[in-house]
C-alpha cells in the first residue's frame, strides 16, 4: 500500500503511482517521505525523492528496487549495468520478452521490482518494469527513434561565460560560439591547456543550462585526470583509463552514445564532452580486424567508420531535443597516426576551436588561436549587434 495524504491504496500498479506522484508538488512528496521514515530528504531533488518512495513500497512487499543503464545482449536477453557504463556482479538480468514488450533499446535506464538470484543462478532479475528513463513506461512504446529525428542546424546558443569562468569561455561565446546539437573539435597540441578548457566549458554549461544533460567521457586518460575532473565538475563523468582493455574504452563509448540518443528521444537536450577523439579512433584501430588497406602512420581505412558514426550522432533536432558532441583531437603529437586522425575528421564538424602551441609555451592562457577557430553558420546563434561588432 501506498499512504497519499490521508488516503490509503491498495492493488495499484506501480507505473500509475509514478505518474501520480510526478503531478504531485514537493510539498505533498515530503509528507508521503516521512509517512515512509525516508530521511535526509529536505535538499533532494523531486526525482530522487520520487524513486526513493517507490523503493521503499516495492521493499514493503519483499522486492528490491534498482534500476542500470540496459546493454542488450546478441541473444537478445540484456543486463542493467548498475555499477556504470561497463558489466559489474550486481548487474540486473532482464528477459526478452520484457524488452520486446516496451520497445526498450541500449542506453535505456530501466528502473523496477527484482529478486535475487535463486538457486544456479548468477545475477538478480527483473521483475517487473515500473519506469523507462524516469518516465511511465508505456511510453516508450510510441517514441520516435533517434535516426528517424530531423536534423538541423544549431539555433539556440549555449552561453559559457559566467562570473568566475574568466576570459577563455568568453572568448569561445564571441569567436566560437557552441549552439545546441553543435559537432564541434577541440584541435590541441600537447600541454596546450585542453583539460582546463574543458573544465571551465563544463561549468559554464552547469552554471548557465541546468537543462541540459552533461556527459563528460574520458577515454584512455590518466586516472588522476579523472578524479581532478569529477572533482571540478558537477556532471557524470565516464572514464576509460590508459591501464584498461580497448575493447573497454569502445564499450563505454558505445554505450554512452546510446545512452544520450534515448534521452535526445524524449526530446531533453544533451551535451557530451569526449577527450578524446584521437585516441578512441586509435582505440578502434586496435580492435578490428585488417582489411589490407592500411593509411599512413599504420590507420586502418576501416577504423574511422564507428568514431565518425560517434562523431556524427550530434545534431539539433527538429521534433525537440538536441546532442551536441564537443570532442578533442590532438595534433603536432609526433604520430602521425594522430595528423591522419584529424585530417579525417577535420571537414565533419560545425565548429572548431584552436589551441596554439607557442602561445602556451609563452605562458598564455587561454591560448585559443582567434584567426582559426570559428563555428558554421554563427549568425544563427550571435545577436545581431555582436555579429557587427565581430
């Protein structure tokens, strides 16, 4: 039973009690909170004081209640991947029959009832389906899939300035301006300030869009880089360090894509940041198989494909919703697997953003190069007083 204000239920389904409990005000929520001796409720957000109530009824009746990110399996069965991006031992076994009867698709967050595993079994199973992506779940039944979705060019600009960004994000908003749905490359040689730059894009979107979904995903980065990142910035943060597998590195991107096109699908605005695009493409280079063509600096032709589709995917949305992709690449590293990696993906963007060497080894920062950063069609985001005066 759930206890609403005075009112006592019985027999509901789970699926009405979230769409109740979403009209509900905050108010009303924190009564239904303390009736279910949840504490330290007073700063959480309606979402999670929502879920925390329908964990505690579905506990009430001897279930547990979890949700994970769903990676469907070539069996067609999928897990719930509870710990992150990547498979864990507390990971949620869910059946194909329920993943056929709701539509469901890689990168979906699926929350419910699940048991343990009896006897012979390996992981906990799903038992019930009470929300798809924080949402009832019949709906997901009637979204439209993310390829079907009409790209256009970005129209609404994603200010990054605010009062302690400093000058760097100001200087992107006037010469480079970032729109929502942009596909954007961060071009920098070494020791060139990257990860700082990121840092500060990252705040100024928390900062000034707390609409927009942020994903920052580090692959093949040093894992101090990482805990400095998820240290500095208010977002999720999704890493693939130097010392895992590449099979790795392309599983969490994979995922992280999908993950962002369901929620493009409910029509939210997402943003991921990937440092970098360079060492994903050599990630997948790794991985295929040869195909006998071979460009210089040892790239397969083959390997640029699945980067490029990752590349690819941000776009504005004309139904609502919008992914936009801003990804470094590296350059002057003295590889020139890396030169080929950014001469191939140098035409697929919207907008690019230069850092110059010699500027950071005067000690300028941010040594954003002006004369060869710029985004496509920028009248579309800068007013028109600012498009005069530039």
């Amino acid at each position: 039973m759930l206890i609403k204000s005075n009112h006592i239920y019985k027999g509901r389904s789970c699926n009405l009690l979230l769409t109740e409990l979403k009209e509900k005000k905050i108010s009303d929520l924190l009564e239904i909170a303390k009736e279910y001796n949840i504490n330290n409720f007073s700063r959480i957000k309606k979402m999670d004081l929502i879920f925390k109530i329908l964990q505690a009824e579905t506990e009430k009746k001897g279930y547990m209640f979890s949700e994970g990110i769903l990676e469907i399996m070539d069996e067609g069965f999928g897990f719930l991947r509870t710990g992150g991006y990547l498979p864990s031992e507390n990971d949620i076994y869910i059946s194909p029959s329920q993943i056929r009867r709701f539509n469901l698709s890689v990168g979906d967050l699926v929350s419910g009832q699940v048991r343990p595993p009896k006897e012979g079994e390996r992981y906990y199973a799903l038992l019930k389906i009470e929300a798809i992506n924080h949402e009832d779940a019949e709906l997901s039944k009637r979204r439209i899939d993310f390829e079907n979705l009409t790209p256009l060019f970005p129209e609404k600009m994603i200010k990054l300035e605010s009062e302690s960004s400093g000058i760097s994000t100001r200087i992107i908003d006037l010469f480079s301006p970032i729109g929502k749905g942009q596909r954007g490359l961060i071009v920098s040689p070494p020791k060139a300030g990257k990860t700082m730059l990121l840092e500060k894009i990252a705040n100024g979107i928390t900062i000034n869009h707390p609409e927009i979904k942020l994903m920052i995903l580090l692959v093949d980065e040093r894992p101090e880089e990482v805990t400095g990142m998820q240290r500095s910035v208010d977002a999720e943060v999704i890493s693939s360090t130097f010392d895992q597998p590449v099979t790795n590195h392309i599983k969490v991107a994979e995922i992280v894509l999908e993950r962002a096109k369901r929620l493009v699908e409910q029509k939210k605005d997402v943003v991921i940041l990937l440092d970098s695009i360079t060492r994903l493409a050599r990630a997948y280079n790794q991985n295929i198989p040869t195909s006998g063509k071979t460009l210089s600096g040892g790239l397969d032709s083959s390997a640029l494909y699945l980067p490029k589709r990752f590349f690819g995917a941000a776009r504005n949305i004309e139904e609502g919703g919008s992914l936009t992709i801003l990804a470094t690449a590296l350059v002057e590293t003295g590889s020139r697997m890396d030169d080929v990696i950014f001469e191939e993906f140098k035409g697929t963007g919207n907008m690019e953003l230069r850092l110059d060497r010699e500027l950071s080894e005067n000690r300028i920062f941010p040594a954003i190069d002006i004369r060869k950063s710029g985004t496509r069609k920028e009248e579309l985001l800068l007013t028109k007083e600012n498009l005069q005066k530039m």
